[in-house]
C-alpha cells in the first residue's frame, strides 16, 4: 500500500454499486407491483414471468 497523490485522489470515484442495486431493486418492485395488482384485481387470467414461470387463476 502507498499513499495517493492529489491527482490520484480526484480520480477516486464511489457509489456505482450502489446505484445499480438501487435501480434492480426497484424495477423487481415494480414488477411485483404490476403481477400483484392484475391478481387481485381480475377475477380471472394468467401470466407469464421469464424462467418459464406460469401463473393463472380463475
């Protein structure tokens, strides 16, 4: 380990890892959001999710 000069200091940049996980956690909230309210507010359907995951209620 050494010590940073000024220039190498300035170069330093934080917080990228966690903005990314901020933005994947609220587009899989908002994807939640949506398959929660079209089940509770149909009477009947279904729904695919990716992965093969298939739902449908009646």
């Amino acid at each position: 380990m050494r010590v940073l000069n000024d220039q190498e200091l300035k170069e330093i940049v934080a917080g990228e890892a966690l903005t990314l996980t901020a933005v994947m956690a609220i587009l899989a909230t908002a994807i939640v959001a949506v398959i929660v309210y079209r089940l509770f507010m149909s009477e009947e359907g279904s729904t695919t999710l990716p992965g093969g995951w298939k739902f449908e209620w009646q």
